[in-house]
C-alpha cells in the first residue's frame, strides 16, 4: 500500500469512527495538512452549518452531493496531465500503424518528443491525441491498457508513480465531506473510463461517482460476447459548460459544494453556488513553485483567470497552495527520488 | 403516503432491521408478494450464492449492481407508457403555439384524441413528441412541470395513479436486494430527467442512480443566473444496445444482476450475463390479462420476442405474472375506482 492509500484507508477509518463518537471528533483535527488559515475555517464552517441538527442552513444527507475536479485539483497536471503522458506512451506505441503521424500535428510533436510542441496544440490537440488512441479498443481492453500504465508511470518532472502526487490535503477533505454524509463525486475534463481505473483505490471514489469527457461506445457482439468498442467520436466534454451538463446527466441534483482549479471549472462553481441553500465553492490556486508548481493567468491548458475575478467577487474560496496548505503530497519529500 | 410507498417504507426498515440481525431475516419472507415458484427460488438462491462469505460465488459489496427497466417491470406501461401521456398532455397544452400541429402527425393523431393513432407513429414518434415537448424548457422548469403532473395524472385504464401502478412483488426486490448490499439503479429507455421526478419516493432509487433516455443539454446563463437548457437533439437513447452503453457511462462497472420485460432489454441482460462471475437475468412475461395487462411478441412499443428466446435457451429467469405473483399491486384492488 503506497503512503497516500495508506494516509487515506486511516483517515477513511478515523473519519468512520469519528462519525459515530461526536466527541472524540472535536478533539481530532480532521484537516491536518491544511494550515489555520481562511480556507480551513471556512470548509469546517460550511460543513457544520449543513450538517448540524437545528441549523438553518442543514442539508439533509442525500442532497450533500461534492463534486471535485480531478487534473490540478486532486492531483497533478504538470507537465501535462497524466492522461496525456498515456495517450503520448500510445501514441508511441501505435506509431508504426501510422506512418502519416511522422508529418501531422499535434503527432509529429509526440514522436519528437517535444512537449512543448505538443502543448501548444492546445485542448484540440489533446482531443485529437486522445481520440486518436483511444478508438477502436473494447472498455475492457482500454481498462486494461490504463491499469497496466497507471501501475508503473511516472511524472518526468518528479519521478514519483502519478498516484503519489495527489494531494494530501484533498484527500483529507474528500474523507471529512464523506464522513459528514457527502457522497463525493469527481467531475472532469478527464476521460472517464482512464479515470475510474484508480479513482476507487486512491481517492475512495466508486467508478459510479466519476464523470468525465466521455467518447461514443458502441454495443457490439463479438463471436457472440458482447462488447463495448470506444468510437472516435465525442460524447461530452465534460470542461466548462459542460460540467454542469455531465452533472445534471449523471447526478441530477445540484452539488452543494464545489472545488477546481482553473477556468475549465468556473461554470460548475457558479452552478453549484446558484443552489437554494446553503453552498461552498473553492479554487486551489498553484503558487508554489517551491513544494510543486507555480501557474495561473497565463497557463496554456489550465488557465486560472476568469473564475480567480468571479471567485473573488463573490468571495468564494481561494486557496493559496503556499500559505494555506502545510503538507503537499502524502509523503513529506518532494520532488522525490525513486 | 400512499399504499406502495408505505409498503416500501415498511419493506425498507424491515429490511434493514433484518441486515443487523440475520437470524430474524430468516424468519421473515423477504419477497412475501411472490410465489413459492421456480423465480422467487432462484432469486434467493442467488443472492445467497453471491452474499454468502466462504461462497465460491461471493460477491464484495462494491460490485453488487442490479439494473432494472423502468416500463413494464417496474411499472405499468398499458395501454401507453406514463411519458408518453405526459408528453400528450404537453402536446395538448402547447398546441395554440403550433397550428402546423393539426396537419402533422404524431400530432395530429395526439390532437384527436387518437391512441391507437399514437401507438402506429411508432418509437419513432414518441421521440418526436417527446422532442417537441421537452426542448426549450430548462431543467428546472421541466422538473417542476413533471412533478405536478405525477402528482395528480392517472391511468386512463385504471383511473388509478401512475405512481400506485407499481409491481409490489418489484419494490419488494428492490428492497430486498439493496438491504443484501446491492446498489439499485434503473435503466430504462424513458427520459432521466423524468424518471427522476419520482425515482427516489416511489422506488426508493436515487436520482444518480437513474439511467435514461438524455436530450441534450446546454449550460447558459440568464440574467446572470446559471440554467441547463433541453435541446431538441439526443444524447443517448437508452434502449437496446444503448443500455450497456448508459450503464458503462453512467456506472462503469458491469451489473451482476439485471431485470426488463421486452426485446429493448436484451442487450442489458446479455452484457450482464458476460460478467466473469455469478449473475443473474430475469424478465417479466405480461400474460395476466386478468389482474393488469396481457401482452408479448406482437407488441408494438415494448415486444418480447428475441429477447424471449434468448432467455429460454440461455436458462434465465422468465417471470410469468400470473403464476409467479401473488400480488400485482400495492393495493390488493385492481382495478380500482378512485
């Protein structure tokens, strides 16, 4: 069991046994990781207001929905996201079916090893790498394929397992929200089906509680076996308005609590801030260059702008990764040698 | 409360009383509206092979999901399904907007007051109306128009609620399963958004875990405020090879154990019969003329045909109504005067 799981399974039983034994509950820090700053005080206020009998802000448990963005949010997305260093890894693999790749972007940049190149593709350029290397697989192959990859891959920046760079303070608060009655659900512009393949392991999120960009399947049968074989076709992308979208499709009630990272989020804050009752949205903001990764305004893929105005205005939560959190990653060195 | 809800409530405490203590479970029929015939036996069996620990079937908690059509073995769908009279209601109510409507089928036939008109339009006109008549409205708007309508439209056969045309020997199933652990969702190729409207109080199944027929949505904002439109284009339709495509979107794992009554389900029960462990598939055969209604392989909207033979071969289970179920309905009365 990796250090992450293993501070999660403690907290999920901590958090477990806190549910049933008030008292010992306040004498427990359950955001640990988080310094004593505003973000803090602000999450341990809302989650009391919506969950103490007798409140005037309670919510009563089936409506406690939290949804999270995952790339940036619960972990890493530099260099790129990992999804794209897989889709890259296929792209390599596939590159001999595909002697045209060699003089088409966003393509010829993978096989050139350029990233930077790649990234400026931008999102299409992403969409088109990860359309082209995902088509034409079974879901279970391509589950397959994913847990093979995610069980050995890693971040070129840092050399750590990408499953290793979550960050801590996050799967604190997914922990606390689920003990006080929240079922968390991830919401990203991530593909859903490379998502659920470790969403259950290292964020305690069931495959049902995951929704991403998804691409069109279709039911076949094969030697008489059914199978689901991914199209090259889109059937959500689940980033900015569609958010809202993939959450009224999979969910269909308002989440009452809301957390991202970039603008790529901005539409599910507002959407889960126009709830009738009590709500809470927060922005991680990356400014530490020092423990991970600085970026915002300017940022080709994950640009924090518009929604950093609007959260501001509407003093929703911003957290400074710098000030507000005292742990990053689940162990306490980073970048981290093998 | 009406009678099915409070026999569910009833079924549901029973339930979880029973989950704490298993020697009084034993005692207790857990699905008292069924026959002492081959289906009950092999449900129980079933869910003692997958629920017992040492079985070689054992089955972890996560992974015991169980989907269910909605029309025709959950509820009523005679003479037409629940939507569709919605959708005619709405028809009726927007006519004055479309004059064009009196020279266009559906619409005309809708107009004149045509069932059998209707019926021959097909599944292909029940899409348009419902695509005529739900695009345009936001979510809000929509759920809100629905569940007025549930709450007081009845069956023009019975003059009994929609919502008391429920199977009691199905709510009894559903509770019975979901206090054995497993995760109740419907899959059915009716509208989610209007499914959801009663799913949780009549079926005791959440909206999230509500799989259905999706328009497309778009995320705008009016005066600022954030709403969801319904387009007059589809998502998915949830029928046929589109329920395994609806479950791997929405739950992204492969059910155990799967339940329908007509040839739109076939896919469901074969993609949840290829799981790799123990599973289990049952349809329901309408051929209780006396006590509901008595149809199968001539049916117009919902035929039972291949799916009937494919269920003979394969040795699944085949509910026949009128021997298998004690009990029909919540109320032992059918049909009943208001």
């Amino acid at each position: 069991m990796n250090p992450a799981l293993k501070s999660a399974a403690v907290l999920i039983v901590l958090n477990a046994a806190a549910a049933c034994t008030p008292a010992a509950s306040a004498a427990r820090d359950p955001l640990p990781s988080w310094n004593d700053t505003a973000p803090k005080k602000a999450i341990l206020s809302f989650v009391d207001r919506v969950t103490r009998p007798g409140s005037p802000d309670f919510v009563p448990v089936p409506a406690r929905i939290a949804t999270f963005d995952n790339d940036g949010t619960l972990w890493v997305e530099k260099p790129l996201p990992a999804e794209l260093f897989f889709a890259l890894d296929r792209v390599k693999a596939l590159a001999p079916q595909h002697p045209e790749w060699t003089a088409t972007e966003p393509f010829a940049s993978v096989l050139r090893g350029d990233l930077p190149g790649v990234e400026r593709s931008g999102k299409k350029g992403m969409l088109e790498i990860v359309a082209a290397t995902h088509a034409g697989m079974t879901s279970a192959e391509f589950n397959g394929t994913v847990h093979e990859w995610v069980a050995s891959a890693r971040n070129p920046a840092t050399e750590r397992l990408f499953t290793q760079m979550v960050y801590q303070p996050m799967l604190e608060l997914l922990a606390y929200l689920r003990a006080n009655g929240f079922k968390t659900f991830i919401v990203s512009g991530g593909g859903v089906e490379f998502m659920r393949a470790f969403s259950e392991r290292v964020y305690g999120v069931p495959p049902e509680q995951v929704i991403g960009s998804e691409g069109k399947l279709e039911f076949q049968l094969r030697d008489g076996k059914p199978v689901l074989v991914k199209l090259a076709a889109v059937q959500l992308i689940d980033d900015k308005g569609g958010k809202p979208v993939g959450i009224q499709n999979h969910i269909g009630r308002r989440p009452i609590a809301a957390f991202g990272n970039s603008d790529g989020d901005l539409e599910m804050l507002q959407w889960s801030a126009a709830s009738e009752g009590a709500s809470f949205q927060l922005l991680v903001h990356h400014d530490d260059a020092k423990r991970a990764f600085a970026y915002d305004r300017d940022d080709k893929l994950a640009r924090l702008d518009v929604a950093w105005d609007v959260a501001v205005l509407r003093h929703w939560t911003v957290v400074s990764m710098k000030n507000d959190w005292a742990t990053i990653f689940p162990a306490a060195r980073f970048p981290a040698a093998r």
